[in-house]
C-alpha cells in the first residue's frame, strides 16, 4: 500500500508543516555542534529567517536557541527548565580532564582579546600553557603530549577551532564565550586546584 503525499508535502505520507530550508536548520541545529555562517551559509540564513519558530520548536524539546549576531554563529543548550524532569535530547561528550582545561584556557585567550578580535593559538603554546597541570607524579613526557594532542584534535573535531593555513595553528571559536558561565568556570577550577593539591608532596 503506497502513501499519498499530503498538500504542501515534501514525500508519501509527510505531515510536517516546515519547509524544506527549515527542516535542515532544525536537524542542523540538533545534531550540532554549532552552525556558522562561513560553513553553512544556506542554514545560518535559515537560522536567522526563521529564528521565531525555530525557537518554538527547539522549546518543544527542552532546548534554547544561542545566536551569536556579531560572529554569526548559532547553537542549542538545553533550557533552563528548573526543578522539572526533563529528558536529555542532546548529545553529550565525556570531557577528559585535559579537554577541560584546554577548552578553559583557549576561553580565556578569547575573553582576553578584543571584541571581534580573531584569535590564533599554536599547539605548541597551548601544551606549555597546560604544563600547569601536569601531574607532579607524571613522569611521561610522552603521554602527557599524547593526552594534549588527542584534546586538540576533539576541539577541531567539534568545530571549537579552525584550521588555519599553518599546520597546528587554530583559531579559537568565538562559542566559547558561550559555552561556561562564571559559575560554572569557578566550580571547574576550584576542582583544579584540588587535584593539584592532592598530588603535590
């Protein structure tokens, strides 16, 4: 038995109600990381055409729509829901101890810099930077830049930095203004500081 297209629909049996550009904004904007406008210039425009009824329906599904006017960029959270129990629609990403104070320290490289500044960050920089928080017991310069280079590579990977012409040079995404706020900034380095603690003799 075959299906019949509704009015308006895109395939047999479609009963959305969004256009086609929509739909693929929509997606886009769950399946994330982020849109921009340099690498996805029919979404973002979408993004922001139809910015009202994206919202609505991102809320249907618990989530909150950030747009970044200045850098052109979008994604989703999820809302501030309170004290309800609401499902996790998302995916979510196990951050390793070194993906978070990477992602930390390329934060605060950003916060430091001029509005609309682009900003550049070498590997090499960043894993002196994180030599910080190498373990006193950690006698492997090795692995220590394995960890390194593999939290590098997860930050590309999920478009918190861009290649750039020079080999491990990146630019820092301007979402992570976006990503932390100040409290949640302040309770990741209060545990820092505990576990430098802890392992100092």
């Amino acid at each position: 038995m075959t299906h019949e297209p509704m009015a308006g629909g895109h395939y047999p049996g479609d009963s959305g109600e969004l256009d086609l550009e929509t739909r693929r904004a929509f997606v886009q904007l769950l399946k994330g990381p982020l849109v921009t406008a340099a690498k996805h210039p029919e979404v973002w425009r979408a993004v922001i055409r139809d910015e009202r009824l994206l919202r609505s329906r991102l809320a249907d599904v618990f989530l909150d729509l950030v747009i970044d006017d200045e850098n052109e960029l979008a994604f989703t959270r999820p809302a501030e829901t309170g004290n309800a129990n609401t499902p996790t629609v998302l995916r979510t990403e196990r951050l390793t101890f070194m993906d978070t104070v990477m992602l930390l320290a390329l934060r605060q490289r950003l916060l430091s810099a001029q509005a609309g500044e682009r900003v550049m960050v070498d590997l090499d920089e960043v894993r002196e930077q994180l030599e910080l928080y190498r373990t006193a017991g950690d006698t492997d310069p090795a692995g220590y830049a394995k960890r390194v280079n593999a939290s590098w590579k997860k930050l590309d990977k999920y478009s918190l930095l861009t290649k750039t012409s020079t080999d491990d040079r990146m630019e820092i995404s301007p979402v992570l203004r976006q990503l932390f706020d100040a409290e949640q900034v302040a309770l990741v380095e209060v545990e820092f500081r505990r576990i430098l603690e802890e392992d100092t003799p």
